[in-house]
C-alpha cells in the first residue's frame, strides 16, 4: 500500500505541474523572496507568517483578514457561547499589535483582497471600512482564505433567530439573541462537531435542545453501530433527536416562534435555530485568478503546498490535500493541519534546506465532548474502508470491537472505553480507529493516530509500551489490547464473525454469559451455556455445525472460543459482544432477531 500511495502522489505532482517543474521530493529550489503576502490569518495564515518571520528578518510580511480578527480561537467559540469560556479576550490567540511587535508583521483587518493579477504578480485590495482600493506587489503569494458554513437555499433562512457559528461576531449574535429574548427552546441542525459542540453548550445554558440530523447518525467520521452510543448518550441527556431528518423551510408569524418545517411532516416551534451542516471552503479568489480547483471542490497544491502558480501557495480549510492512509484527494477542515501547512509553505518559501518540508497530509485525527462523553477518531472508517476496497485502491481489512476499562478495574471510577479497530488482513497494518467513553478515549486515539502515521501494523500495537498506574490505565492498555485481538485473530488463534454476518445465518449461537445475564436479555434462538460449565457440557453443541460464540463485551466468548477450538470445533467469536449486538440493531435495517 504504500507504494500505491507513493504512486498516486507522483501522479498528484504531475497533475498539480503545469507551469514549473515541482520537486517534491528532491533539492529544494530557494527563492529570495523579500515581499511575502498573505491573504486571511487564523490557523494556516498566522502560523505561516510567524514562520516566515523566524525563517528572515529580512522578508516583508502582510497579513490581510477581511474580518476584524487575525488570529482567534474558532474551536473555543462553541464553549464561549456556553459560558465555559467566560471572557471573549481568551479567544483572541493573538491582535494585529502582536504581531507588528513580536514579529514586524503588519496586520490589515476588514481589508479584503478582491482579485489577483498573475502576471503583474498583485493583487487589489480593499479597505472595508473606507472603501479605498489598492494594488500590492507581491514575490510570494500565500491564500488562506479558509472556509464558510453552509447556508441551505431553505425558506425563511433570513429570518432572525437563525446563526452559524463561525467567527467571533457570530458567537456575540448568539449570545446576545439568548439573553435578550430569553431562550428555552433550540433547535441544532447538523450533527457534526460543531452541531454536538453547540448541543452541548445550549444544554449547559439549561436550554431544550433538539438536534436534527439528515443522516442516519451523526459524528459523520464514525461508522454507525459506534454513533448508536452517541443516540443512546444523547437521548439520556434529554436531547431530542431527529435522525434521518431534514428541514425542509422556516416560518414565523408575528409575536410567534420559529416554525421548522421538517421532512417527516413535523413542524417545531423553537426560540433560535443554530444551522451546521456543514463548510465549504472559500475558492472564488483561487478560482478567478486561474488557480486550479481539485476534484474536491479545494484548491490544487503540491506536498510544499504550491499551488499550479510557482509564486503562489495556499493552505487552510481551503485546500485540497491527500489522504495520508490511501492517497486519495481529500478535504479536511481541522486547525491542526492548517498550522502545519502554514509552516511548510513559509519554509517552501524561504528555507534552504534539503530537501524540502513536505505535508505527508492528513488522516482526520479528531475528537468531540458530548455532554461528558468523549468519541474520537482517525484513519479510516469502515465506509469509507468499504468504499476504497470495491474501488480496487485498498486490500482486504478486517475490524474487531473491544470494551475495555480506562484504567484499572480495581481502581475507583473506571469508565469502559468501546473501542473500534480496522486494520489489513494482510499484516496488519492498521487503517483506522474509533472510540468512545467517559474518560480516557483521546489518549488512545492519539496513540491510533500516531502508529496509523508510521505504519505500524496490529502486532505493533501489542507491543507498544504505555504509561501505566492503576489510575491512569492497566498492564494491558486498551491500545494493547486492541492490538492483541485483532493479532489472535491474524494468526488464526481466534477468528472473529461480526453480528449482521451472524444473525439470520444458519449458524448455532452460544451465549456464555451467566444466567441472569442470559435472562435480562438475549439474542433470540442463543443457546446460553456459561462459561464456567462448558467443559462439562461440550456434548450439547451440534458437531458439524459452525459456532458462532459472544458473551457480554466478547472477552469470556474468547475463552469459549478457546476451549471449542482445542476440542475440534468449528467457530468464531462473535467481535464485541452483546453489547455490539445492541448496537448493530439499532442502526442496520432489515436485522431480524432470528
């Protein structure tokens, strides 16, 4: 596989080469530039300034921001809304006076860069305020024009009481619309970050929150029995959910409340409206100066984030990047990848050395608080697995569920982590992981995140050695663990079957959980034989027949599995137990309790 990401990469650099010779890979070519401009700061823009910065003294550097803030905290912006950020200040990462004093950078807020002239090598600027346009000269043009929320063509979209959220003057609009008009009811469309950010914080607030999402699941970066966990955590919170649901338009009689007209016929009355439905990123400059837009809907750039003009890079929300599991194009829209794409275009720009900092691109590494719950993720997910595999660009994969602790279960307070790997069948290498819990899931994922980025393989994962005290974690991490299956299950020691593949089949289903656990609820035709006694009751499973074993989280199924394998049985381990059973039902049509 990474021969075919390395290849597709090559050919992403000759699609990007259409006016100079790119060098990926190779000798640096170094530009003395002197006149650096930068169009929008935040992430990707201020980081790439203040590099430059360091990199010369010598080089003139402007940063020009439509907007009145250069640099601000958009993650943090959910949070302020929710008082939990209580002062606007703090989200103010750094002013336009910083930057001229730390840096000898000048910062122009409300000036907005209207187009750009290729071969004069300017663009024409607009100050806001003032109206004045003018023309500046540039040696190295970087964009980080970065992205918008998207404002669905609905009816009744205009109308007050219906926010975004996506800059600092956004959140004072939500927030004064709160307070003054005394809100009890929200409705959240859009269960993506910002939609389960804004869901939690309009909770905190004590208003009643319905979230409304078009999809069957929310947290799109996860695969659907994982989001099942998220419905159940959200619905015990009081959050009114509408899955598989659109808002079809917007009403509003005089002295009355906010009517949303909804798909399935239902229309709710609610005081404000937060839509985030998602982002698009901003284009039009790139695309009226003939830069070229990639497949994605981003802007085209190579590994030094170049754009298809020698002179001119671009990096942000705004850009196309590579998938850095598959290399495929890819657009993803988080803070992290920005600042580095900042850095490697100010070093692309000024630095000699060899050969050139390249980005390697992004593999969605991200994580959300959901009322007290954690879900992360990153790599792949098995849709997108799925997707890659029928295509013919990524080999068979395979998946396994653990539930393990986050710390040990004979130390106080220790939350179960549910815990999703997906990894190639052929060695190993891991692909993507997702998790979620109450305590302990992003220090996981940044360990996924991390093997995922130097290809290490499951059996790796066994082997990683991690912090361990009985309050932080176990002897066996949950990465270990992870690890640890999915290995028993390549080396043939314990083969895995998965519930859709299960249920309905003519197979012989072997509950080993205890009795009353059997009682409380169990797979229809299970037969429940528990652990404990299984040895002395082998002659009451079918020879002949294939077995499929599970108990609660998939742990004593293992052991089963052990034992039945050892005795000439036929059978698999059901991967995560009934637990998975649950949440395999709740999201798969047509899966029958047969």
């Amino acid at each position: 596989m990474v021969g075919v990401r390395l290849r597709f990469i090559n050919k992403w650099s000759q699609d990007v080469d259409s006016n100079y010779e790119l060098n990926l890979w190779g000798k640096e070519q170094k530009m003395k530039t002197k006149n650096i401009l930068i169009v929008g700061g935040v992430a990707g823009g201020a980081s790439c300034a203040a590099r430059a910065r360091r990199l010369s003294e010598e080089a003139r550097i402007v940063i020009f921001e439509r907007g009145p803030y250069v640099s601000f905290a958009n993650c943090g912006l959910p949070y302020y809304v929710g008082k939990v950020i209580t002062d606007e200040s703090d989200l103010l990462v750094a002013t336009p006076e910083l930057f001229l004093e730390r840096f000898n950078i000048d910062v122009r807020v409300g000036h907005n860069v209207r187009c750009i002239d290729r071969q004069a090598r300017t663009v024409e600027v607009e100050e806001l305020k003032t109206g004045r346009v003018y023309e500046e000269s540039y040696d190295a043009l970087v964009l980080s024009p970065g992205s918008q929320p998207i404002r669905p063509p609905l009816a009744g979209m205009d109308l007050p009481g219906i926010f975004t959220l996506w800059t600092i003057p956004d959140t004072r609009n939500i927030v004064d619309w709160i307070q003054t008009r005394g809100v009890k009811r929200a409705m959240v469309v859009g269960g993506g970050f910002i939609g389960l950010e804004m869901v939690e914080n309009l909770h905190r607030l004590g208003i009643e929150v319905t979230l409304v999402e078009m999809a069957p699941h929310v947290m799109p970066s996860m695969d659907p029995e994982m989001a099942t966990f998220i419905h159940d955590h959200l619905s015990s919170k009081g959050i009114a959910l509408r899955l598989q649901t659109a808002v079809t338009g917007f009403s509003q009689e005089k002295g009355q409340p906010l009517g949303a007209a909804l798909s399935t016929g239902e229309v709710i009355e609610t005081d404000m409206v937060l839509m985030a439905v998602g982002v698009r990123p901003r284009t039009e400059l790139a695309a009226g100066a003939g830069l070229t837009i990639g497949q994605t809907g981003g802007i085209r750039v190579d590994a030094a984030m170049r754009t298809t003009d020698e002179h001119i890079w671009a990096v942000g929300d705004a850009v196309e990047t590579v998938d850095a599991v598959t290399g495929t194009p890819c657009l993803v829209p988080l803070a992290g990848p920005a600042n580095r794409q900042g850095r490697i275009a100010a070093d692309a720009i000024l630095s000699s050395a060899e050969p050139a900092h390249t980005f390697r691109g992004v593999q969605g590494t991200a994580v959300c608080g959901i009322l007290g719950m954690t879900a992360a993720a990153t790599g792949l997910s098995e849709k997108t697995a799925q997707r890659l595999h029928e295509a013919g660009t990524l080999p068979p994969f395979e998946k396994i569920y653990i539930h393990p602790d986050d710390h040990a279960g004979y130390y106080p307070d220790a939350k179960t982590i549910t815990l999703k790997l997906i990894f190639e069948k052929e060695g190993g290498r891991v692909l993507g992981a997702q998790a979620l819990g109450l305590a302990g899931v992003e220090k996981r994922m940044d360990v996924m995140a991390a093997a995922i980025q130097h290809g290490a393989t499951v059996f790796n994962l066994e082997e990683v050695e991690l912090c361990y005290a009985p309050q932080y974690g176990s002897a066996k991490d949950p990465v270990n663990v992870a690890g640890m299956v999915a290995a028993n299950l390549l080396r043939g020691h314990a083969p895995v079957v998965h519930w859709p593949e299960t249920v309905g089949a003519d197979v012989f289903i072997l509950d080993v959980r205890d009795p009353d656990e059997f009682r409380a609820g169990h797979v229809p035709k299970a037969v429940n034989i528990p652990l404990n006694s299984l040895r002395d009751r082998l002659d009451e499973l079918p020879p002949g027949r294939e077995i499929h074993t599970h108990c609660y989280v998939g742990q004593r199924s293992y052991f089963a599995n052990r034992i039945l394998i050892q005795n000439g049985f036929a059978v698999k381990n059901i991967s995560g137990g009934y637990l998975m059973y649950l949440a395999f039902k709740a999201c798969t049509p047509g899966m029958e309790d047969t």
